[in-house]
C-alpha cells in the first residue's frame, strides 16, 4: 500500500544519451506489462 506523500520512486540523470531528469513509466498486472492509458483514464 502507498500512502499519498510517501516517496515510490527517484528521478535521475543516467543511461545512454540522456538529456536530463526523467522517468520509464509501467504498469503490470498478474505478470504482464499493461497500457497504462487506460488504467489512468479510468482513475
């Protein structure tokens, strides 16, 4: 469970060819990488 405040993740500046801060966005369920477009537009 998260409660609101609470820190999940830090942003960074690492990686190949990076042009700043920036952040790899996913959502998975049961194993399986799902479209997060669609859990967000529905919460």
């Amino acid at each position: 469970t998260v409660v609101q405040g609470e820190t999940i993740a830090l942003s960074g500046n690492s990686g190949y060819n990076t042009t700043g801060a920036h952040l790899h966005f996913e959502i998975w369920k049961n194993g399986k990488a799902v479209n997060p477009k669609n859990i967000l537009l529905n919460n």
